[in-house]
C-alpha cells in the first residue's frame, strides 16, 4: 500500500472557498468584499451546475482561493526517533494581511521546497496538491522548489507524479469509483476523529462571517485525522511494527496536549471525540 516512510513527512489539509475575483473576471460579479460574496459563490456556484437538489456544488480549484493550511510535520532525528509539530496557517488568523492566501501560499510552497517532506494528504492528487500549484500560479508566484521534478521519479522529491513515493494520497490508496471513502468514513470506523462539529460545507459561509479562526480549528482537525489515518495505512503496509504504531499515536496524543496548553483549547473536543470512538470500535 504505502511504499516507503521518508525522514519528513507532512499530513495536510487545505480549506477553500470560491474566489470573488474569479466571479468578476470570468462573470462580471462585483468584486466589494463583503457585501459582494453571496452573490459572487452564488454565481460560481450556478456556473458548476447548481440545482435546487445540491445548491453548492464542486467550483474547479483554480477558481477558489485557499483560506486556511494545516499540517503535522514528522522528522526522525539522527537517533531515528520521531517528532511531531503542527503547522498551522494562517499565523494569526486575526490579521488580515496574514489571511492574504498570496502569503499562506507563499509560507507553505516555500517550507515543502526548503525540507522537501513526503506529502500526505486525503484526496490530494486530485484536490490539495492542484490547488497549491494552481492557485501559487494565480498569484504570480515561483515555485520555491515544490515546482521542481527530477528526470526520473525516484531521483527526488516529484509532488506531481503518481509514481512517486514523495506524495502519498491516502483516498487514492484505500479504493477508487464506487467504494472510495470520505476521510470522515475512513477515520471515524477505524476509531479516529473524522467530521468534528463543522464540515467543508460550512466554510464558505463562516468564512462570509469572518470566522477565520473557526475555519483554521477545523482544519487543524482534518491534519491530525489525516495524520492518525496515514499511521494505521503505514502500519498495514508493514512499515510502523505495532510498538510503533503505538508511538505513533502517542506522539499525537502528546501534540495536542502540549497545544492544548498553548492556548488551543478547541483541540480538547478533538481528544474527546477520539476516546469516544476508541470506546466505541474497541468493543467489536
């Protein structure tokens, strides 16, 4: 299943909504942030075949704007013990210069190129990982080395190769068609926290609000999900032995504790939810 565990891993998540500027220049909505949104999503919305049955329906990436990154960065040591750290952005998700998406972008392409970690997402061939290309050429910016492709696969790092062990797609990797998983399905059954009270629905609309910080929490939710999901693949896959996979979960047990300490204090409904389940899928 999973091939290989590199020194640095990361587990991410993005969160978007469609972009009002692509709703003026494709459509002639009005672009005068905030009164303009409803109307510029509703547009963007009819335009990918909005029905009384699915009013919201999927807006091509390139036409929506990144509003929140997560992601728990992995590195073993020289000792080969791993560590664990969050990474969340917006930095301050108060500051609206910090929110520009041109400087979450900029930030993240720019650490992936610096460390080159294995990227590990949920549904990021097709949706994550072409977002950040996309919309880092929208804004006009170079690729600090994410950009970059080797002459063959295995010569380096190759974010846009389905061949290469430096993107690790978890949905892609479980099933395709008919039986591919939501992450809430995948992680919820196997005793990991999936959808916690928000979903990607309801990011258009607090965004719309100015919840921000409401959208990066549930973000920050998604990346540990993704993060305890790529742990049990990577123990199936025979690459974490049971010890380890049992580390594992217990390195995130101890993030978010010690983030929770830090001020994160949403993330104590995250351990909650996973004790839940944990009682709940260890019964059968």
């Amino acid at each position: 299943m999973i091939k290989t565990i590199q020194p640095r891993i990361l587990s991410f998540d993005i969160e978007w909504t469609p972009d009002p500027m692509a709703a003026e220049a494709l459509y002639g909505v009005p672009h005068n942030p905030p009164i303009s949104l409803p109307d510029a999503y509703r547009r963007m919305w009819k335009e990918a075949g909005a029905t009384e049955d699915k009013p919201r329906p999927w807006v091509k990436t390139m036409l929506c704007r990144i509003v929140t990154i997560a992601g728990i960065f992995r590195e073993v040591d020289k000792d080969g013990l791993p560590t664990l750290k969050l990474v969340s952005l917006p930095s301050d998700p108060f500051d609206p210069e910090k929110c520009e998406e041109r400087v979450l972008l900029e930030a993240f392409i720019k650490g992936i190129g610096r460390s080159k970690p294995q990227l590990v997402g949920f549904n990021s061939q097709n949706a994550d990982v072409p977002i950040l290309a996309q919309r880092a050429v929208v804004n006009g910016l170079p690729g600090f080395g994410f950009g970059d492709r080797p002459d063959k696969p295995w010569e380096g790092a190759d974010y846009f190769s389905t061949s290469s062990d430096y993107h690790v797609d978890l949905q892609y990797l479980l099933a395709r068609g008919q039986n591919t998983p939501r992450l809430h399905e995948a992680a919820t059954i196997c005793g990991i926290p999936g959808k916690v009270d928000v979903s990607g629905d309801n990011v258009w609309a607090l965004i719309e609000l100015g919840k921000v910080k409401q959208v990066l929490d549930y973000n920050e939710f998604d990346a540990f999900t993704t993060h305890l999901l790529w742990a049990r693949m990577a123990h199936f896959s025979g690459l974490l032995d049971t010890k380890e996979y049992e580390c594992e979960q217990q390195l995130v047990r101890e993030l978010l504790e010690k983030e929770i300490e830090g001020g994160r204090e949403h993330l104590k409904r995250y351990i909650e939810e996973w004790d839940r389940l944990k009682a709940i899928t260890e019964k059968y």
